[in-house]
C-alpha cells in the first residue's frame, strides 16, 4: 500500500490554496524569522516530517523536549512550522483519505456547508410566521389561511431539512469508515513491519505515541486533537457565523387570551408527547436489538483485537518477524474489520419514515411557545420577529465563536500529530539494508548455514556495560552449536543477534560467507526455525498457536497434528475440552481481552509452563519441515520439562537436523548432559566465549566447562 503523506525533499509552494490554511495566524509571513534567545532561527533546513515534528517539541524555556503529546504554545516559531506542515502534506493525506468514495466526498463537504445554513434559514423563518402573528393580532384582522400557508411551509421546510440532514449524516458516515479503515490498516502495516532495534529509539518510540494519537482522533479519542476530517466542522461554524452576521446586520436597521393560553400550553406539553408515540411508530424499523451479540461479529471482534495486539505488543514482535506473520495479522485484521462494520452497519442502516420526519415538530412548537410573551411587547417599535431573529442570532454567534476557538486551538495542535504519523510512514527498520547493499540468500553447498563471528560486541539500549564483549567462533554448515554458561552471560543476546532480532555494535558477522547485515531480514527469516527462551503465548486456538509457525500450512490439520506429534504435545491438545479449537488462556500481559460475548469455561483452557513450552516447539517444527530451513535456533526450550522429555525433544531436533536435507542447530540449555550431544560448545562467561570446542576438548582444558561440568554430576 502507497503510504498516506506523500513527501518530498524539497520546500516548494503550493501551486493552490490549501483548505487548512486557517490554521495559521494572520500575522504570519514566510519571510519572518524567530527571535528565539536574541538570535534569528532559521527553519527553512527542516525539510522532512520528522525534523518539523521533533522541532516542534522543543521546548522555549528548557533545552529538554515536550513529553509525547503535549500541547504547543501557540509561538511564532510553531506557527511556521505548522505552515511548513500544511503546505508540504496536506493535500497528499486529505486526498489519500478521501479517495475510497470521491462522489461522496464531494457531497459530504457540500452538505457540510448547505447544513451550516439551516439554523440562520430557521431562524429567519421562524421570525417571518411571529411577525405575521403579530401584525395580525394587533390589526385584529386574522387571516386564517395564509398563517395556515406560512405554518405548513415552516412544517415542509422542516420535515425536508430532516430527510437531507438524515442522509448527509449516513454518506458522511461511509465517508469517515473509509478513512478510519485506512488510517487503522496503515497504522497496523506500519507497527507490525518495525523490527525491534527501531522501537528501542526513544524517539522513535515518542513519534509513534503521537502517531496513534492522531489515529485514535479519527475515532473521536485524539484527546484534544482534530482529525483531518473535522476540518469540515471548522468551515461549518464559520459559514454558520456569517450566516447569523448578516441576519444580525439585516435586522439592526433604523382572539382572546384564553386562545393564546391554549396555544402555549398545547405548544409546552406536545413535545413531552411526541416522542413516547414516535417511540412506538419507530419500534417497528429495529432490525436487530443490541444488547443481542451476533456470535459472527463477537468472533471478529475478538480476532482484530488479536490480530491488533500481535502488531503493537513489544513481547510479540521477535516471533511476528522470525515467523514472517506480517501480511498474516494485516490480512485477518482487515477481514475481521470489515465483518464488524458489515455487522454494525446491518444493525443500523439509514432509513427515514414519517415518524422519523415529525420529530421535528418538536422544535417548531418550541418555537410557538414564544409568541404569547413576544405579544406582551406590542408597544415596542422592533417587530417581533426581528426581536426573535437578532436575539437568536446573537445567541448562536456567540456560541459559535467560543466553540470555533476551541477548535482552531485543537486543530493547530493536531497539525503536529499529523506530522508525527506522516513521519511514522517514512520509518524504515534499522535491520534492513539499503537496496544497493542487499544481497540474495543461498543456503551453503549441502544445506546448512556457516557462521563466522569476528570481535562481535553488543550494548543494550540505556545499559552501560556491553552484553557481548569480543565474542568469535567459527561453525561450519550442518553442524550444532551448544551455548553453556551462568545466567547473565550474553547466552541468548547472542542467540538473537544471529536470528537478526537485534544488532551488534561491533566486530562483523558473516552467514554463508557474507555479510549479516547484507540480507533482508524477511528473506533470511524464511530460512529459520526457533524457539525463544520468552516464546509468545497467545490467547488463541491451539490451532493458531501452532499454525503461525507456518502460515502457509495453518489450514493443514495433518501439518500442524505432525508438528505435535514431534513435539510429543500430541496428548496434551487430545485433553482439551475442544482439542485444536480450544482457546488458551494466555498468562500476564500477553493475554487479550475479549470484547463482546466472554468465551465460556468450555472453551477456553489455561497450560502449565512445560505444556506452553511443547507448544512453542511445536510451533518452531512446523517451520522446521519446511526445507527451505537452514538454521533451527533453540534458546531452553525444555526447562520445564523432564529429563526424559527433554532427551526425547532432542532427540527429534537431531533427526530435523539431518533430514529432510542438513541442517545447522544451535541450541541453549543448562543441561550439560544434553551440550555434550553438539559437535561444538561455547562456554560464555561475563559477556564473552571463553572456551569453544567439542566436549572432550573443553573436559581436557580443566577449564570454566569442566568446573560446571563436573558440578552437574
């Protein structure tokens, strides 16, 4: 998918007028600059999203930044940028939005405005029936038939405004779910595609906080932003303002009681009956009641929020990308997007009766109950119906003006949310090459791939002590690499960095002869199977838990049974209420709420450690059969296994290893009875390998493996 905010490099005018421009303030002009702390800054350098959006967060008084989501002051300096913004990626996103339904588009903004109208159209409508009302009460002459035409034109006006008002609404509707779908989709393609070295930037991670701010406005929680599509609300309040001027500029120029009693008490309780029988005329038109949950739409909800968490969660992400599980979430998030707002919308289409029309009726009687107190007020010289207009008028001008000001004010600041999401889109993963560095992955001659680790050095992010330091091995294709050592000591900071998790600082690490860094992370995924010491536990069907090891073979119960079977999880899925389709039930921050309808006690199954471990390495073999694999990677995968267990799980890695073609394994684990099996060990120590060799080798050095070696018997 295109992204949403085309950009370029370079500052160039905009060849129309852009519909945002009153966002900025009147004073601006291009060619001023900022006195900022006595000196003249420059902004014309800022060129990208992203430099705009972090200038933006600087903070005037400190030299620390705004927090992510905090409100600009409305300076000079945010003004210009604001601009820069405006000109350089709105029309690209407005038109981006927009273009899933442009007819439609094109009618909501001329609805939009012909609805701004309508309350000064009220207004001076209802000022010409009290006018003629009062001239003919204080003429005595009562001419029945033309209070009658005026009454039944105000009643056609207003059940019209109510047909035109009921499907601007609907098409506005469509409008927006486009745009939501667009901006959600676009979000969730984004998050899920960013590998795990990218989100360690704070930074990066503060531009997309604001970024989801700005999407979450598209729903109404932009916690005091606008989103691009309330730009039309500003116009509106803005046509409705000057409508009501002109009313007030217009107007500034210099038979009994009983019956007018009756009048207003007729006109005061009418609108206290009106809806109790519209409440029984509508019933009828409800095609489904609410508080009923279609099991169909309570099922996709449940999978977009799944789908919703693999893309965002932190603890998902290593596995989303080492089993290729991108288009995957974005696919089924999409299907189960779309059946939701099937679902949604069949509950509550667009339709307008006769019942629906006399709601409006309410608000003319509103209207009457004012003409026996504008009568009281025969001696003034004003007409009464001017009185009314200029008053009303006044009322909604005032109103309109302070909720305008609110909205510029929330506009201005989601002009900088728009530039943190248009610089989300620009974000590329730090563990991709650039195009003319990429290189195409061959497995090694045979099968297998070759690792050679040179000086490799690692740093965690905030940490100021290397994880790895000066770590090199050799291992050849096809063979199997035991990494041993005392918790803490690089074992698997290493195991990811050759997953390509995770980068080094540095030293170099080449793969079949070549640089790591050289393959596109997807490609090379694609050629590995592993299982990670903190393995996702997701809160789905064993069936998905397992399948996702192998999307292209989720649907082949015979593929996913197998991968069980080698795992020896075979009995474990057999116990469950609903076997395959039993839902488990994810421990800590990994599970997911469900929305909708709660699955029952039946459905749903909680597993001990040991029984989410035979999962995970379930998972890893559904890959693992794949023979495109060249490297299995197994960070202790049986800890909470038994000893019999565990020499059986191995037992079968052993067999993947060779069959069906060589494979090169590397595996972590405690057990040194189990390390003795591999054709190498490391013995990693504070950080780095300070012995590597075979087993016998390594016993014969009297060394740091002898010592944890002879404590384990």
């Amino acid at each position: 998918m295109s992204p949403l905010c085309s950009t370029s490099s370079i500052y160039t005018p905009p060849s129309r007028l852009n519909p945002l421009l009153f966002y900025l303030p009147f004073w601006y002009s291009p060619q001023n600059c900022l006195l900022q702390h006595g000196k003249c800054e420059d902004l014309d350098g800022l060129n990208s999203a992203y430099d705009i959006w972090l200038a933006s967060r600087a903070s005037s008084d400190s030299k620390e930044l705004l927090v992510p989501g905090a409100m600009r002051p409305l300076t000079i300096r945010n003004a210009r940028l604001a601009y820069r913004l405006l000109q350089t990626y709105t029309s690209g996103l407005l038109k981006r939005l927009y273009s899933g339904h442009p007819n439609r588009t094109m009618f909501m903004i001329s609805a939009q405005l012909a609805r701004s109208l309508f309350p000064a159209f009220r207004g001076y409508s209802q000022a010409l029936i009290i006018d003629e009302i009062h001239l003919q009460f204080a003429s005595g002459s009562f001419k029945w038939l033309k209070l009658l035409r005026l009454a039944g034109s105000e009643l056609a006006r207003r059940y019209l405004e109510s047909l035109f008002d009921s499907y601007a609404v609907h098409n506005e509707n469509i409008v927006m779910d486009s745009a939501k779908f667009l901006v959600e989709y676009q979000q969730l393609q984004q998050r899920v595609h960013l590998d795990c070295p990218t989100l360690t930037d704070p930074s990066t991670r503060d531009l997309l906080h604001e970024s989801d701010l700005f999407a979450r406005s598209f729903n109404g929680n932009g916690f005091g932003s606008l989103s691009p599509l309330d730009v039309l609300q500003i116009c509106s309040l803005v046509v409705e303002i000057l409508s009501h001027m002109f009313l007030i500029l217009s107007v500034t120029r210099s038979y009994t009681h009983i019956y007018v009693l009756l009048l207003s008490l007729c006109s005061t309780f009418f609108p206290l009956i009106l809806p109790h029988s519209l409440l029984t005329l509508s019933s009828q038109h409800r095609l489904n009641d609410p508080s009923t949950p279609d099991p169909r739409e309570t099922h996709a909800d449940n999978k977009r929020e799944r789908m919703r968490s693999m893309a965002f969660s932190d603890s998902y992400r290593p596995e989303v990308h080492l089993f290729g599980l991108q288009d995957w979430i974005l696919s089924n998030w999409a299907s189960a997007w779309r059946t939701v707002h099937e679902s949604e919308a069949a509950q509550h289409p667009w339709q307008f009766s006769f019942a629906t029309g006399l709601t409006t009726l309410s608000g003319f009687f509103r209207t009457v109950q004012n003409v026996p107190f504008l009568l009281l007020l025969q001696s003034s010289s004003t007409s009464l119906g001017s009185l009314s207009l200029y008053r009303s008028s006044i009322h909604s001008v005032i109103y309109n003006t302070r909720s305008l000001a609110t909205m510029i004010k929330m506009a201005f600041q989601s002009v900088f949310l728009m530039a943190a999401w248009c610089a989300s889109t620009e974000l590329k993963p730090k563990l991709r090459p650039e195009h003319q560095d990429k290189i195409k992955y061959q497995s090694a001659l045979g099968g297998g791939i070759s690792i050679q680790a040179r000086h490799l050095s690692y740093t965690y992010p905030g940490c100021s002590e290397p994880a790895l330091k000066d770590v090199s091995f050799t291992l050849h294709a096809g063979e199997t690499l035991a990494i041993v050592g005392y918790n803490g000591s690089g074992k698997s900071t290493l195991a990811n960095i050759i997953l390509r998790i995770v980068d080094f600082d540095k030293g170099s690490l080449m793969v079949n002869g070549h640089d790591l860094r050289r393959y596109d992370p997807n490609e090379y995924h694609q050629h590995l199977s592993a299982v990670l010491q903190g393995f996702s536990k997701f809160n789905s069907t064993v069936k998905e838990n397992v399948g996702i090891g192998s999307v292209a073979n989720m649907a082949s119960k015979d593929t996913i049974e197998s991968a069980l079977e080698l795992a020896r999880a075979q009995g474990i899925v057999d116990s469950l209420p609903r076997g395959l389709q039993t839902i488990l039930e994810s421990p800590a921050f990994g599970s997911i709420s469900y929305v909708g309808r709660v699955p029952t006690a039946a459905q749903t199954h909680g597993l001990s450690m040991g029984e989410w471990q035979r999962i995970a390495i379930a998972r890893a073999f559904m890959r693992a059969a794949d023979a495109n694999v060249d490297l299995l990677v197994f960070d202790e995968p049986t800890s909470s296994l038994d000893a019999k267990a565990q020499s059986e799980i191995f037992d079968t890695i052993h067999s993947l290893s060779r069959y069906p073609r060589r494979r090169t394994v590397i595996f972590i684990t405690h057990q040194l009875s189990i390390a003795r099996r591999a054709d190498r060990i490391a013995m990693m120590e504070n950080g780095s390998i300070s012995e590597f060799g075979s087993h016998d080798q390594l016993v014969a050095l009297n060394g740091g493996y002898a010592a944890l070696f002879q404590q384990s018997l």
